[in-house]
C-alpha cells in the first residue's frame, strides 16, 4: 500500500506528543476518500505536448508516422498477424531502426528518454494497431528496459540500456507466478546466497511472461532472505537475469483467445547463479521496483485502451452507416446512436484520465498510483465493452473471419487481466483510500478518552471540520465555464458522499472492512467515477480556454453526457451503501454462493426435464497437467 496521506491544516501537536509524520506525496484520489478535493493536482488540465515540448512532440508525430508507414507497405499486417501467432522479425527490426525500442531509455544510452506522457502517446498508437504490438512495446519498453532505468546502477545501465535502445535484443520483466499471479509481496520463488558468497542461487518458475521466449534481458523478482529489526524474514528483490545463465530454461509458450501474435512463455529456474553485480536496486526492496515499472505500464495499457476506442468509434460509425436494415442504415436507429454518443462520452473521459495522468507521472511531485489503478480499471473495461457493441452491431460478420471484429474482441478481453486484474485494482484503490481517513479516526477516538490533554488534536480535527462545512476543502476553487458549474456541483456533493460513506465503513466494520470486499470494491468505484468526471470536466475547461465554447460544443456536450450517465452510476452505489439495503443485498449474495459452493455448482432441478449433466475430461490448475488430460 502506499503511504498514508498527512494530515493537512492539522492544529499543533500538544506538548509532548509525537512528532508529526513525514508528509507523502500527494494524491487526488486519496484526499478524495476524505472528502477532500484537491483541485491544484487536475486543475488546470495540462496543456497538449506540442505546447509543453514541442521537440518532443515531433518526434512522436515522427514515430507515429513511421509505424503508419509500416501498415501502408504491409509489412505490419494485424490479420496475418493473428493468423500466424508470431511476429516477423523484420517487424521487430523495422521497430528497432525506428526508434520504437527505445522509448523510455534515456538519451545518456542511446535511447530516446520519453515524457510518460509522449510514450503513453506512442503506445497508444501502436496498440491501437495491433493489440500484440502493443504488448511487445509495453513489455520491451514499459517493464523490462524500465526496471533498469529505474532500479539500475550505472554500471548495468551501462551495460544493457544502449543494447536494448538499438533492439539487438528484448527485454522482459518475469514476475507473475503460477501459485501467486503478479502479488509481488508473496511471489514463492527463492534465492539464497551461494556457497562462494559471490551472488544468488534462484529458484522457481514464471508463467505468462511476455517476450520471454525472445529477450536476452529479463528483470525478475524472488524472495531473499534479510533482517528486519533482529529477525530473518522473507523480502521480495529484484534481478537482472540473461537466458545464457546456467539453470534458465523456457518451458514452452502458451496458445491464447487473443493477442496471438505476443508471446507468453513460461519460465524456470533450476538452481540459476546470479552474480551480485545483477541485483536491480537493494536487496529486500524489489516490490518497490515492481510497482513504480507497474504504475508507468497501467498509464500506457490505459492509453492503448483509449486510442483503441477511438478507433473502434470509428469502425462502429462506417459500419451503422453502410449497412441498411428495414429501410434505412443502422446509423439511423435511436438503439443505435445511443451506444454510439456512450461509446464516444466514455472514450472522451478516458482520454481525458490518460491526459492527467501521464502529466501527472510526468511532474514526478505526486503519488499518482491510485491514478493510474483508476484509468487502467476504467479504460480497459471500456475496451471491452466498445469491441462488443461493434461485434452486436456487425451481427453475423462480427462473429466470424475474414472480418476483423471478432478478432477486436478477442484481443480487447486480456486488458482487463494486464498490470494487474480488475478486481485486484479496486481492491487496492479501495484500501489505499480509506487508509487515511481509518488513521485520522483512529487517532481522534484515542484522543478523546482524554480530550483536556489532547484538546489541540481534538481542536484541530473540530476546525478542519468546520472548515470543511463551510467550503474550503470541499469545493472546487477553480473558474469554470457556466456549462461546466453545474457537473463540478455534483462532483463536490458526491465527494462529500463519498467521505461520509468510507466514514461510515470504518467506524461499522473496523478490521473486518479489510474483508468487506463487496463495501471496498463500491467506494472503489465510486472514487474511479470521481476521478473520470473531474478529469474529464478539466479538460473541457482547457479546452473552452484555448478556444472558446462555441468551438468546443461537441466536447461540451460530451462531457454533459458522461458527466450526468457518471452520476447515475454513482449515486446507484451509494445507495448499495446506505442503510441496510446493501448489507441485506451482500448477505443474500454471500448465502447464495455459500449454497453454489456446497452444490459444486448449480443444483437447482432443470425448468424442462432433470437429467444429469454430461461429464466433460478432467481440468487443472497447472498447464502441464490440464494439456495431459
């Protein structure tokens, strides 16, 4: 988790107290579950990267340009893509001479050092294209050569940076396990010490790990014995390991729904030798290396999600207006402009999340994880749901081949899995949240067993409350366009909403809310739909500024349209969480699964004829064994 947020306009400490907590980064999303609303981290939007560096944007126009350039001449071909499930080394090649390897390597090695916010651009781009190319990139670029940016000495910058840069080989990053998935704190592959004292011997296996049949360069991650406050105990830390090192073997790649032309492999070390000159940052600290590589991959899933909606708007549009049903084209039917103007609000604040968020990694003053948690969650669910709208709407051709929709779904489905699944998200944004406001109650209820002792923490909680009332805290102090006022209303009402409901989680559950999932993953989303309409209001104002509302009244109308549907949505949660109403829902779920549990299933008698089901062979949680069955 990350820090908790400081306490801001606290009153001074009474005498003798203890000494205030060092001040974390800030974060829009935390300070939301406070009810907070700190409008200096959105407001105002970032300008567009051409204003910001212009040197910059041109070489992502460049870069851009070079992989249409690709698809004209057909050496970049989606479909053949799929069909072959590979990658032709002359496309990885061509990538390399481009530049497209060497994104987020600093110049100092040969590489192009890009903003966060011209390589999500960049990814984006190519994702759109092709989903696995998207993959190869993000892999190569986001996590292997990343790691080493980030958690690398100069001596292994040094050596492997400028190798990666000019593409003679791909990078990797081995972390997800098949026992434990990507939960870097319990990851069960160990390395101890060797007998000569000159470096780690690994053990354990990775599975699903891209590039991992190809790279020459893999960071990686196992359990390392180290001492903490006197005691031996386990801690994740990170390695840069080679495919020429003795005890590493490839143990076979996976075939998948989508996303063919990537390659997932499976990885074991048998007794691998790392030399202590290839440890990636400190001994024990590799779960930090692995979410700071992780925040900058969600920024750049989330940007392919969003470019990939633009472009499936656009397959969705020439297709209802070419295809002709009962006397008109499918364009003209209120069904289908409903899903056309949702698709294209959604795609609006998605795009809008991405603005900020690569600003917001950009100025490296924030803690912008749970940002970053919010767009991949909300992006990628968004892919999901455009690629099926187009398959609905194509009928049988969405269904089947030589037509791309089909395939547009399949790859969309493994976005939601990436950088961490969905769930697993809400779970963290949930907890993250409501760690602030947990501690600040916490630590007044203790306070108030002795309030004439504690009469300044007592105090200062009393006026910050006040102060909250009477609008300081709670409101947006920013100027706004007249057709944005009534949006930033809401907002500030529903993070008040929001504030009252993780309170009111806290002091009725205590512990136990750590395993309230249902309760977590609610404010969860609710602080996910806070973050998309604030963001999205942001840049419609930027964009009201630069060039005046009647030529921004297609955005403003799509940022009323999000804004209102966003709304809906969350004042439906809400209500799951007032009252009893969501606990008697929750329980009746949790009774019912119970019964599934027990059942093994449904169990419940056939509404035409009992008969028992059909035995179908055996499956397995492990690849080896569900292939043998």
């Amino acid at each position: 988790m990350t820090a908790p947020r400081s306490a801001t306009g606290a009153a001074a400490a009474p005498t003798g107290a203890a000494a205030a907590p060092v001040a974390s980064p800030p974060s829009f999303l935390r300070e939301l579950f406070a009810g907070e609303i700190t409008d200096a981290l959105v407001f105002p939007y970032p300008p567009s990267l051409e204003a910001r560096d212009a040197e910059e944007a041109a070489t992502v126009q460049r870069l851009i340009a070079a992989v249409q350039a690709m698809v004209a001449s057909r050496l970049i071909d989606p479909r053949r893509i799929d069909a072959e499930e590979g990658i032709d080394e002359r496309v990885i090649r061509a990538f390399a001479d481009a530049g497209l390897l060497a994104l987020t390597i600093p110049k100092a090695y040969g590489g192009l050092g890009l903003s966060a916010s011209a390589y999500a651009r960049v990814f984006g781009a190519v994702a759109s294209i092709d989903a696995s190319l998207g993959v190869l990139i993000g892999v190569h670029c986001g996590l292997g050569s990343k790691a080493i940016v980030i958690a690398g000495n100069a001596a292994q910058q040094q050596r492997y940076l400028p190798m990666l840069a000019r593409g003679e080989t791909l990078a990797a990053y081995a972390l997800t396990e098949p026992e434990t998935g990507s939960d870097a704190q319990h990851i069960v592959s160990t390395a101890r010490r060797s007998d000569d004292d000159t470096g780690w011997i690994l053990n354990g296996r990775k599975h699903w790990i891209g590039n991992g049949q190809r790279a020459g360069v893999i960071a990686t991650f196992a359990q390392t014995p180290v001492v903490r406050d006197g005691a031996t105990v386990q801690r994740p830390t990170a390695f840069i390991i080679r495919p020429d090192m003795p005890g590493f073997r490839i143990d076979g790649t996976v075939k998948k729904l989508g996303i063919r032309g990537s390659t997932q492999a499976e990885l074991v070390f048998e007794e691998l030798f790392v030399p202590d000159d290839h440890v990636l940052g400190e001994v024990g600290k590799g779960f930090r290396v692995a979410v700071n590589a992780l925040n900058a991959g969600r920024l750049s899933l989330a940007s392919g999600c969003a470019q990939a909606c633009k472009r499936l708007l656009g397959e969705f549009t020439r297709y209802a207006e070419a295809r002709t049903q009962f006397g008109g084209p499918l364009a003209s039917f209120e069904i289908t402009q409903r899903k056309m103007a949702t698709m294209a609000s959604e795609t609006y604040a998605a795009d809008a999340m991405v603005g900020a968020l690569a600003a917001a990694l950009d100025s490296g003053t924030v803690d912008a994880s749970l940002e970053a948690a919010c767009a991949k969650v909300f992006a990628s669910e968004l892919v999901w749901r455009s690629a099926d709208e187009l398959v609905q709407l194509a009928g049988g051709r969405g269904f089947v081949q030589p037509w791309p929709y089909e395939r547009y779904l399949r790859d969309a489905r493994i976005n939601r899995i990436f950088e961490g699944a969905n769930e697993i998200l809400r779970l963290f944004v949930g907890l993250n949240g409501i760690q602030g406001p947990a501690e600040t109650l916490q630590e007044l209820a203790t306070a108030l067993r002795n309030p004439m002792q504690n009469w300044g923490l007592v105090y200062g909680y009393a006026a910050e409350r006040v102060a909250s009332v009477l609008g300081r805290r709670d409101r947006f102090d920013v100027s706004l366009h007249a057709s944005l006022r009534a949006h930033a209303t809401y907002v500030e009402r529903h993070v008040k909403e929001l504030a009252q409901a993780t309170s009111k989680a806290i002091t009725t559950h205590r512990k136990a809310l750590l395993h309230r999932q249902l309760v977590v993953e609610r404010l969860a989303d609710m602080a996910i739909e806070l973050y998309a309409r604030t963001t999205t209001i942001a840049r419609t104002q930027r964009l009201i500024e630069e060039r005046g509302a009647e030529a921004c009244a297609r955005e403003i109308a799509l940022c009323e349209l999000f804004c209102v549907q966003s709304g809906r949505r969350f004042r439906a949660l809400r209500m799951e969480l007032d009252g009893d109403a969501g606990a008697s829902i929750d329980a009746l779920r949790l009774r019912v699964a119970a019964t599934v549990r027990a059942d093994a299933g449904y169990a419940s008698p056939d509404g035409v004829l009992d008969a028992p089901p059909t035995p179908l062979p055996a499956w397995s949680l492990v690849r080896d064994e569900q292939e043998r069955s």
